[in-house]
C-alpha cells in the first residue's frame, strides 16, 4: 500500500494502434489492451492508491496516416474514459509513427477535457500543473518526438540530430521551470518520445543510424521523473527514468520479454522516492515461436502433445526442421493453428549450405574422380543422403566412367 502523500501515475506508450502483424490486423488485442487500462484506472477509484495521471508516451498510432479502426479505436478509449474519469488528467505525445498534426486535432477542445495531447516543438516548456494526493503540485511537461529541424539553438542554429534537439529541449524546459514563479519550487515531471542511448532496442522499431540519434540519460538530470516511450521492451533507464514498453508484442524476438504497464509513485517522505511496479498486461493472443517436425503440427494431438495443443490460438512463427521442402506450409496448418502467421524451413538453410558446397565442387571438379563426383551429386538431390545404400549405382557409374575415358 502506498503512503497516501504522492503521485500516483499509470504510464504506458508505443500502443501502435492499427499495426498489422504478418498480415493480421491487431485491432481486436489492441482494443483489449485499452480495456484493462481502463479497469485498472477504474478499479483504483475511491482508494488510497487512485491515480493522479495516465501517462502514453508516444507512437498512438502504427502509421502517419492511421487506419479508420485504428482512429476509432484510440476515440472510443478516450470517450470512455472521460466518461468514466472526468477528473482524470491524460497525457499523450506523439512519436515518430504519428503524424503530429493528424494526433494533434481538437487538442485545444480535448485541453478543456483533462486530455493533453502534446505535438508541437514550440509548446515544449508550457507546464501543466499535476496534484497529488495531498494537493501537492507537480508541473509535467511533455516532448513529442523531434523532427530534425524542429528546433533552433541559442544563436540560431537548426538542431538536426535527436541529441542535439533533446538537449536543447531539455535547457528550454529547466531554464522556463526556473523563472517561472508559479513552477519554480514543484517538482518537475517529462513525457517524451526518444531513444536513450544503452536501451535495449527489438525488431519492430524504427532504427535510428548513429550515436547523434541516441540521447545520453544525463539530459534528463534536471526532471524528477521521466516517463519515455520509443524502446518496444520495458527497461529502466536510471532511478527516475523508465520505458514502459509497448504492451504487446509487435516481432518475434520480444517473445521472452514481459509486457507490463508501469505503475509510478513518487513520495518524497518514502525511504524509496520513486517506487515502480509492473502491471502484467493480458493479451488477448500469447506470441510463441515453435520448431519440429512438420508432422508434429499437421497431425496435432491433444493426448500425445498437450503443451502444443494449448498454443493452437498463439500468435505463431514455427521453424520446420524437417530435411524436405513442405509446400504451403501455413496453408496446410491453418486448421490446427488459425493464428499461424510465419513458417521457417531449415530446409532452406540446408541448400544454402549446398549451394556454397557447390560453388566449392565447381572450383576444383576437375581434381575430382569419379566416386566423388558420384557422391556430391547424389548428396545434393537426395536428402538424408547415405552412400552405403547407392553402392551399386556408384559402381556402375564408376564403370561407365572409366569406359567413357578408354
């Protein structure tokens, strides 16, 4: 239980909202996603741990030009929880898949809402003033992802990189909290979209090239707490800086990575001044990459195989281990997996391996006699290829061999 004097966020971001999964639309998941948000604020309601804020660090939507599902879909969330939450304020910024103007429609009535959408670089040291549960305020402030140019230093200068946009936000913020009479003395809180350099990056990002894209954690010295979006797996970045994560898994290599929403108190009369705790995200389908034999998964059995059976509704990448070519593989599957969306044949790997093999024979046939001619032939056409069981056609062609040289 948390002492009633603090700030009590929920921060979560890289929704993605409208993403499609090796072909299969997320919009079913993604709306699961947005109902346990929902529950937890509500469930919180009325208790000594009721949240102060929800925290979206970025990347709303999947696309610069959003599905109309996907629209819907982020609309619907915010309608209900207005109407569930009036008082509730609501923190979004936009990431590098959103168009800024696009995320930014009606922010100015949504203001009047309690729902901050943040996606002009100019507005970027505008606090909002935050009260925790004793009436202690807190100012927030909130950078959207910036666009290379978005911002000029000192003397003028367009910044193009993120490490030089991020500081140059950063001096902006501290030296506009400092001056300003209403904020000097509160606690300051961030919001920002970014990639801070050590951050454990997966597949399904956009890559940044070069260190002038990643952002040293020391420019957020100044922030009492920041809350960052971009980093797909949740990951601490200092004390007081966090990635939530996005809430599902949006590649295969984020299979072992826990997906959670953060729960964030701040209390400065606790001995632990930030406490963070995960909140397991449910996703409508588990992720999970599989390998065997094909016949394993075509002939699935509920008695001989029961860990299989219960992934028959996951969300699956299988690797094929067998040593022949399976033809429409995911075809062939979809009945016993429904959600298979990737198949993988080392079979493929296999002839790869043959082919540099080849390349190797073609280089030094002439050196070659007839019995390893024989032998290096079969083995690239049968597979499990075995000589003892192709003595007789050796011979024979070793015959035919030496008369062809007479």
């Amino acid at each position: 239980m948390y002492n009633e004097k603090m700030l009590h966020i929920l921060q979560t971001g890289d929704l993605h909202l409208g993403k499609i999964f090796y072909g299969v639309s997320l919009i079913a998941d993604q709306k699961s996603v947005l109902e346990q948000i929902l529950d937890i604020l509500k469930k919180s309601l009325g208790t000594k741990n009721e949240y102060h804020a929800l925290f979206i660090a970025g990347d709303i939507y999947d696309k610069a030009i959003p599905s109309v599902e996907a629209v819907a879909l982020f609309d619907d969330f915010l309608t209900q929880l207005h109407s569930a939450l009036p008082n509730l304020p609501v923190f979004v910024i936009s990431g590098n898949h959103d168009s800024a103007a696009r995320l930014s429609y009606a922010a100015n009535f949504l203001k009047g809402q309690n729902i901050f959408i943040a996606t002009d670089a100019k507005k970027i040291a505008e606090p909002t003033i935050l009260c925790g549960s004793d009436g202690e305020k807190f100012a927030v402030y909130q950078i959207p992802f910036l666009q290379s140019g978005a911002l000029e230093n000192p003397d003028g200068e367009r910044l193009s990189s993120q490490s030089d946009l991020l500081k140059e936000a950063a001096r902006r913020i501290e030296s506009a909290h400092k001056e300003n009479p209403e904020t000097k003395n509160l606690k300051a809180i961030l919001n920002a979209h970014l990639f801070v350099l050590g951050g454990a990056q997966s597949s399904s990002e956009r890559i940044f090239i070069g260190n002038a894209e990643l952002v040293e954690k020391s420019v957020f010295d100044f922030f009492d707490y920041v809350s960052v979006g971009h980093l797909h797996k949740g990951q601490k970045v200092s004390e007081k800086c966090y990635y939530a994560g996005s809430p599902l898994v949006y590649s295969f290599d984020e299979i072992s990575v826990e997906k959670n929403f953060l729960d964030i108190a701040l209390d400065e009369k606790s001995e632990q001044k930030i406490s963070v705790r995960k909140i397991p995200v449910q996703p409508l389908h588990k992720t999970s990459c599989l390998k065997g034999k094909f016949e394993d998964f075509y002939r699935l059995d509920k008695n001989k195989n029961p860990e299989l059976y219960e992934r028959r509704d996951d969300y699956i990448e299988l690797t094929c281990t067998d040593s022949i070519l399976i033809e429409n593989p995911v075809a062939k599957l979809r009945e016993n997996f429904p959600n298979i969306l990737s198949v993988k044949q080392e079979y493929f790997s296999r002839q790869n391996a043959k082919e540099i093999s080849k390349r190797d024979f073609d280089e030094n046939a002439e050196n070659f006699s007839p019995s390893q001619i024989f032998e290096n032939f079969i083995s690239d056409v049968v597979p499990d290829f075995k000589i003892e069981e192709w003595q007789k056609e050796k011979e024979i062609f070793e015959t035919m061999s030496k008369e062809i040289e007479i």
